[in-house]
C-alpha cells in the first residue's frame, strides 16, 4: 500500500520540480524551491495525516488546503514578477491602469520610463484618425505609452485600423492594447513595448511533451489505485487492483483531462502560447484535479477570453454527464442517512443539487424515492467528482473557465462585481446547509471558504472593449444557468413533481 503512494508522491515532485523550471523560472524571481514547497505542501500533509490517523483526509479539508496553497502560489507569482519584458510575461497583467500617476509638475521623464521621443509621438498620433478615435492626449506609465480619447466608430473597426496603423509605423515594436478605463469608464489605447518571442527548441518540445504523458500516467496510476480503493473488492494484488480501480481512473482522467485538452486547442487555435497539458496526480481523492495549461502570451480579444472558458468547460460537461447517468444506472438504492454528506458515496443524497437530482431520476427511475438515497457505482464517483470540480471552474472567479466567460460577457468591471456577488451567494448557501444540518456538515461551507479565497478581478485581453455576438452572450447564458442548476438544491415543487 505505501510503496506505489511514495513513488507517487516522489515522482510528481520530481515532475512538478521540471514543469516550474520549464514554464516559471523565467517569469520571475521567487526561488522555484519557494514554489515548489507551496506545491507541494498538499500531498505532503496528505502523507502525514495519513501516517498519523491512517485514513485519507476528508475531501473539504483537500480543497481548502490545496486552494491555500494555489492561492499562495499565483500571489507569488504575481507580486515576484521580474521586471518586464513582453517576451516574457503577459504585458495586460502590467497595464495601464495598475501603474501609478505621474506627478502633475515633474519634470520630462526620462527614455527609460518615456518609451517614445517626441518625433515617435508626432508620428505616432497619426495612427489616429479623427474619425475612428479622436486623440485627446498622450500619457507615459513605465513600460506604456496611453492614448485617451473618444471612440467614434465601431470597437473592432477602431482596433483593428489604429493596430495597423501603428505596425506600419513602428512594425512589431509594441503591443496595442483597447482597455476600458477602471475609473472613468472610457476607452483607451495603450502600447506596450515588445520584443520578438523566443521560439521552443526540438529538445524543449519533445521534452514539454514527455513531461505531459509522464504525468498522464501518475494521474491515471494515483486516480486507479484510489478507486481501488474505494471498492474495498480487491486483495492487494496489481493486477485486481487495476481490475477495481481502472473504470474510476479512466472516468475521471477523460471527462478533466478533455477539458484542459480542449484550452490547449483553442490556445492553438487563436495562436496563444501556453504549456503543453500537464495533468496534477494527487494521492489523495480524486486523484487529480485535472491539467495546468499555463498562457504565456496575451489573450487577443474578449471572443478569445469566452472560447477558453466556453469550450472547455462543454467539453468536460459533455463528457461528464453521459457518464455520471451511467455510473447512476448502475447504481444501487438505499435508505436515506439524515447524516450523509456530499462525499458520502455509499448513501449520497443529491437533492443539495438540482441537476443531480434530475439526472438521478432519469438513470433510476421509480427505484429513487423520497425515502432513498444512492450508493454510487465507481464511474459515478468518478463523474460527481469531475462534476464537483467542473462546477467550481465554473464559478466566474479570476483564471476560471466561469471568469473567463463572465469578464467575456460582461467587461472586466462588471465581472469583479459578479464574482463578488458570487462568493457571498456561494457563503450563504453553505451556511444554510450548515444550520439545516444541525451544525455538523460543512462540506459546502468548506468549499466556499476556499473559492473565497480565489482573486476577483481577471486579467484583460489586448482588445477588451469590443463586445460578444449574440449567439456566444446566449451560449454564455446557457452555461450559466448549467452552473446554477448544479448549485442551488431541489425546489419543493420539483421534488413533488419528481416524486423524490
């Protein structure tokens, strides 16, 4: 039982250690042993709890540690960024808006704060005709020049015209960004000083790609042996165990792993550099949490922003449900437990979820009574755990599927407001599941402890102002009103209409 869990835990350090060296090292100047601890904070204290109490820690207290620690980790790379190069960070995350104000009576700046002389600024206002954006006047930030106006024309005329205008002039020398301003609300251009991107290597190709199938591996080796072990039908030997445990591991890696698959793809497709899908072996349940896709260029425009969160997402979903309806068809009724929490797979109840409650009813049938709850077969599991996640990728926090569709949506404004609005929703939920319980379950409390914990505010795409067409705000709807139906438990009515 410990050898194949030590070997676990011993490679995907070694292989978390080469991902940040492949992917972070450059990017800034935390020590990668400082972030590798963070990392690995989560499997190692799974290791001791398990050493001392001899049982695998309860999901909740997982998914706060691991959020802790995620949430360290981004922090860390946010705030111990090296000073900027656009080859090697994305410069939105430097824009405009976050950089200080010029004092009113200094002096000129000088060229390293001022990335343009005065003749480049004549020059410059000519990529702006009166008629598309009418120039007020130019500022300087360290590493960007704004340029405020009016817009008069439509978003995506205006960006595409002026961005040409300027590659002309000044070829692949900035990158042009359209943001709306945080506090006035306007629009506003900003250049950013680029340099032309280091290209991969052969040897870094193939060796991102062995990287990403080596962690396949430990995710489906880690996500076996745990549903092994959650059958409790094996005697320890290889090959019952993967008997036992391979449908849950097969289960859970696809239905994550085509999510995270279908990021990378759409990266590829509007020609964002990112890192090759690195799956997240954990040796606690679920086993994993699905890939780390890592963008390490700017997004190009809101449409971008909405396809990444969009399509993989659906994907996960269209992956997920057919799967969870049949583990449920495959599973076993029983007698309702009042004490049964939402990690109770042998007596579950899913009235806390709208959705799983419909879909337990049309896998079961007349077998799912209102006096039954559900002993899940393990693709079941497997399936109420990719869900489990996909639902909180869902949430519309920054560099979530949901803040990506919610800031594409929306703005980047608008989208912080709902993403706080969110966290309080999310709170109150699960202290009213707190309370109804008699004080004693905190599993949806516990989760919305950690998803407070996520940062509000996404990042902005190059074009930020030009909005969504018709048919993607729908598609983003849809996949919202799929995010509440998960969360928000059965109404009285449905349940009278279901019979459950």
């Amino acid at each position: 039982m410990w050898m194949p869990l030590l070997l676990i835990l011993l490679l995907s350090g070694i292989f978390t250690y080469l991902v940040l060296r492949q992917t972070v090292s450059q990017l800034v100047t935390t020590p990668l042993w400082l972030l590798w601890s963070v990392l690995m904070t989560p499997p190692v204290l799974t290791g001791a709890t398990i050493a001392y109490s001899k049982q695998i820690p309860p999901f909740p207290f997982a998914v706060v540690v691991c959020s802790i620690c995620w949430f360290i980790y981004w922090r860390l790379l946010d705030r111990r960024r090296q000073k900027p190069t656009p080859a090697q960070v994305d410069p939105v995350s430097n824009s405009a808006e976050s950089l200080p104000q010029a004092e009113p009576e200094q002096p000129e700046p000088t060229t390293s704060v001022r990335p343009i002389d005065s003749a480049e600024e004549a020059t410059l206002r000519t990529c702006f005709a009166w008629n598309i954006f009418f120039l007020e006047k130019i500022e300087y930030r360290p590493q960007a020049v704004l340029c405020r106006g009016k817009l008069r024309t439509d978003s995506d005329a205006a960006y595409t015209t002026i961005k040409q205008n300027v590659e002309r002039l000044f070829g692949d020398r900035f990158f042009i960004l359209f943001q709306y301003s945080l506090s006035t609300g306007k629009p506003f251009f900003a250049l950013v000083p680029n340099s032309p991107p280091v290209k991969n290597t052969p040897s870094q190709w193939w060796l991102e790609r062995t990287i990403g199938l080596v962690l396949l591996g430990l995710a489906l080796a880690s996500t076996t042996y745990l549903g092994a072990a959650l059958v409790r039908a094996h005697t320890g030997q290889i090959g019952e165990i993967i008997q036992a445990g391979l449908p849950y591991g097969l289960s859970i890696v696809a239905s994550l792993g085509i999510r995270d698959v279908g990021r990378y793809l759409v990266a590829q497709f509007y020609k964002i550099d990112s890192t090759f899908p690195y799956f997240i072996p954990l040796p606690f349940l679920p086993g994993t949490c699905g890939c780390l896709v890592q963008l390490r260029s700017p997004i190009p425009n809101r449409q971008a922003v909405f396809d990444l969160g969009f399509v993989s997402s659906s994907l996960g979903l269209a992956v997920a449900i057919p799967l969870l309806l049949w583990g449920l068809a495959h599973s076993q009724t029983v007698p309702l437990d009042p004490k049964a929490t939402l990690f109770s797979f042998h007596s579950i109840d899913p009235r806390f979820s709208l959705l799983f409650s419909v879909l337990s009813k049309l896998a079961l049938g007349s077998k799912f009574g209102s006096d039954m709850a559900i002993d899940l077969h393990n693709v079941a599991i497997a399936a109420y755990f990719s869900l489990l996640i996909l639902t909180i990728d869902l949430m519309p926090l920054r560099r979530l599927s949901g803040g990506h569709i919610v800031h594409a949506m929306f703005g980047q404004k608008p989208s912080a407001i709902v993403s706080q609005l969110s966290k309080v929703v999310l709170l109150i939920l699960g202290f009213i599941r707190f309370k109804a319980s008699g004080f004693g379950n905190t599993d949806l409390l516990f989760l919305a402890i950690a998803i407070s914990l996520i940062p509000a505010i996404d990042e902005p795409a190059l074009n930020d102002v030009s909005e969504l067409n018709h048919w993607r705000d729908a598609l983003g709807i849809l996949m919202l009103a799929i995010t509440i139906s998960i969360l928000i438990p059965v109404p009285v009515i449905f349940l009278q209409l279901l019979n459950i």
